[in-house]
C-alpha cells in the first residue's frame, strides 16, 4: 500500500513542501494530496496591493500542480484526528473524511482582533484574499461616490506599514493614518525609522504614535486618552493568529494556538505529523521562535521536507537552516526598507532605502511565485527516492 501523505493547505508553505515532496519521493511508493479551500494560490505578500486596487493574477493550484502527480482538494478542512490518522473536510458535496500516514499542517494564519471590541465587525483585515477585497470595494465605492474618503490603518508591523504606504500611493485622494502604538517603526534601526517616516512624509501619511485603539465602531475608533478618530474604513493589521483546528485535534500547542515542532518540524505530541509555516511554533537557530513570515514558510518547509524523505527512504536526515535574514517592506511600488537583523533578531544599525530596495522587495516577490509555480522544477523524475520497505513515518529505525 503506498504512504499516504496529505497537506493541509496551498500557501507558502503547504505548496512548496508538496511540490518538494512531489519531486523526491517516487510516485510508485507516496500518494500525496493537498487539501486547500481556495482555488487559487493567494500571494498573501502582495495582498495590500490588491486591497489598494491592484490586479494581482490568480495562479490556480489545478494548473500548479498539473503533472506532478499530486491530488488537489478543493475543500475546507474542519477537523484533525490525529489519534484516528483522519482528516474532516468541507466542501460543496457534502465533505468527508480522508486518512494520511502522514500529515503537514499548513494552514497558515489570518488577523487577529485582539479582542478589541468592534474590531471584527468594523474593521477590515488584509491576512486573506477575501478580507482584503472586501476592503477593496469599499474604497471603491467611497471613489464612485466622488468622496476622499479617511482610512485609519491600526499597528505599524510591517503589513501595518505596507498597507498604508501602499494605500496612500495608489489612492492619493485618501486621507491615510496610520496609528502605532509606541513609536513608528520601532523595530527597525534608527536609519530605517528616518527613511519610513520621510516615506510617510512623501506620501502625505499622518502619523500617530504612542495611541492605543480601545474600540472600533462603524465611523469611528476610540483610544485609550479617550480620543475619538472618524474612519470610513478602518484596517486592522495588529496581528495574526491561527485556526483552533490544531488544538480541538489534540495535538500539542502554544497558547495562542501554533504546533509544538521538534527541529525536524515534526509535532512533539504526535510524530505522524509535521506542522510548518505561520502554523508551527518553531525555534530557530538562535534559539528563539521563528516569525510568522514568508522566510520561515520556506525554512521550515524544507526542513519538514528533508525529515519526511529521510525517515521515509532511510537517508541521513540534515538540519537546513532556520534563519530569519530580516525585513523586506515595501513602501508602494518604488521604495521600499531592506533591515538586516543581527543573530538575536534585533535590527543592524544597516539598512539599503530607496528604489534599490524596492526592486529587491519585487525580486523576491517574483523568485517565491516561481518556485511555487514550478513545484517540480529541479530534480529528473529518475533522482525520486524509493520509500523503504515499511513505510512508517513514525517508524524511529528509519531515522538517522
Ligand atoms: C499583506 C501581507 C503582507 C505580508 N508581507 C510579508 C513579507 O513581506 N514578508 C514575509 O516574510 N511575510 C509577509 N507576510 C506574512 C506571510 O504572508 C505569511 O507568513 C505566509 O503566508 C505564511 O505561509 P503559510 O503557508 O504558513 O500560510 P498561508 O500562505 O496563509 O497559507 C495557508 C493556506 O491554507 C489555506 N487554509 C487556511 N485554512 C484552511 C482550512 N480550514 N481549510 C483549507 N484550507 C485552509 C489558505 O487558503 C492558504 O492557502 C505578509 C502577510 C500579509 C497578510
């Protein structure tokens, strides 16, 4: 019987680990299928274009993964059953359950409210492609209305940051603020924070520090020095959290909900299953946990990848790197902050500002698109590995 291996989601990181997985294990041994809601692979990166009114083209996952062997379902995944080895999903049939050998949980993330009153009914988010399009009608509308229109965009994390660059850039008739809780870029060196604040400047950005958002309302939010700001949208970007699947299923979590993984991205509780991207709690190589990010979508991925491969085929299982290298923001289309960090994730007094590192931004958003749109590319179908005898993931002889 062959080694069922099922995906859990097509971002960042469930597509690269399935084309990965794809390319090296033989076909005659794995049946890999991936399980993603959408049709589509979504480019979360570029997600505050879309929602500022850019077309940003939809690669569907069926032609992605057409030829390599892989099964796509289209369906909602509801429930994990890691005792029982089953999967429940959703769809439009009814759903189902689907048994794997082994699982990669990649559901990735969507935004967190914080609890703050308000912020979900009112406030709109730009983590998943319907949120940000949903933001994207309303500017819309405010525009066939002939009104300017205020936006108050909540946190100055980077997708804070992006969004309102990227908002006032391309609708200069929008009134932009954006709120940050201590001072504007705190995270990034002394040079970046100059060259985001003249960002700001340019693009006509009012600029709030050291305010807190209590509570959002339909027209307005509230801060806790009692002050009330008119919004006719709001965009809430304070955060990102991740699905309670994970923790009803029993496997072993955070508080706020991510997988425990061991260094080969493996679940401590439950060895069958490997957890990877925004989902997966997991310590880098300088000891402390990787971001929610793009970069560790892809360490993480393969790193999960090469343990699979080498407990399935009986191969030395290496330690990739875990690394965060540092920040890529974009500020619209033509300037951008590259921020190297140092070993403890601490921003280096370097930084590159400007068009340069806009063009940077755009390398990589193109380069990670790529990969995902070629999941097969790099290895002869000859190089795919033969599962060994048992294929048991769980199965400790088979690890190095
Ligand atoms: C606007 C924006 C800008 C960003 N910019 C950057 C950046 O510049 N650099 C950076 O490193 N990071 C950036 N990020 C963060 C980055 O997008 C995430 O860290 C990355 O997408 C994580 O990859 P993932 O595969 O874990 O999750 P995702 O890419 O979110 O993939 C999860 C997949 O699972 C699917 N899914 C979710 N729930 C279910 C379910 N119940 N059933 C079935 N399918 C489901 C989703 O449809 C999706 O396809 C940005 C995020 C946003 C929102």
């Amino acid at each position: 019987m062959k080694h069922r291996i099922v995906v859990l989601g097509a971002g960042y990181a469930g597509a690269y680990v399935a084309g990965n997985l794809a390319r090296r294990l033989s076909p005659a041994d794995t049946e890999i299928t991936v399980v993603n809601a959408e049709p589509d692979f979504v480019e979360r990166l570029r997600l505050h274009q879309l929602a500022a009114g850019q077309e940003i083209e939809a690669r569907k996952l069926a032609d992605v993964f057409a030829g390599t062997g892989i099964r796509l379902r289209l369906a909602r995944v509801t429930a994990v059953d890691p005792e029982r080895q089953v999967v429940a999903v959703a769809d439009a049939d009814g759903g189902g359950e689907l048994g794997y050998d082994t699982l990669f949980y990649a559901l990735g993330s969507h935004g967190d409210d914080c609890g703050v009153p308000g912020a979900a009914e009112h406030a709109f988010d730009i983590a998943g492609r319907p949120s940000a399009l949903r933001l994207r009608e309303r500017l819309d509308s405010l525009d066939r209305r002939g009104e300017a229109g205020s936006v108050l965009v909540v946190g100055d994390g980077l997708t804070g940051i992006e969004t309102a660059t990227e908002l006032a850039e391309s609708r200069p008739r929008l009134s932009v603020v954006l709120i940050a809780r201590g001072e504007l870029g705190a995270r990034l060196s002394a040079g970046a924070r100059g060259h985001l604040r003249q960002a700001c400047d340019r693009l006509g950005i009012t600029v709030l520090e050291h305010t807190s958002v209590e509570a959002v309302e339909a027209t307005r939010v509230l801060c806790a020095d009692g002050t009330a700001l008119a919004s006719d949208a709001t965009v809430w970007t304070a955060g990102f959290a991740v699905s309670p699947i994970a923790a009803a299923g029993g496997l072993e979590v955070t508080e706020n909900g991510r997988i425990v993984v061991d260094r080969t991205m493996r679940s401590v509780s439950h060895p069958n299953v490997y957890a990877v991207g925004d989902s997966a709690y997991a310590i880098g190589d300088n000891g402390r946990p990787l971001p929610m990010s793009c970069a560790s979508a892809g360490f993480t991925g393969l790193q999960a990848t090469d343990a699979i491969v080498g407990r399935l085929t009986g191969r030395k299982i290496a330690n990739t790197k875990l690394l965060y290298p540092g920040n890529h923001i974009s500020l619209g289309r033509r300037d951008g902050i590259l921020q190297m960090v140092d070993d403890e994730a601490q921003a280096k007094p370097k930084y590159v500002g400007g068009r340069k590192a806009a063009r940077v931004k755009a390398g990589i958003l193109k380069m990670s698109l790529w990969s995902i749109s070629h999941p097969t590319f790099g290895l002869p179908k000859r190089k795919r590995r033969r599962v060994a005898a048992a294929p048991d993931a769980s199965a400790e002889k088979a690890v190095a």
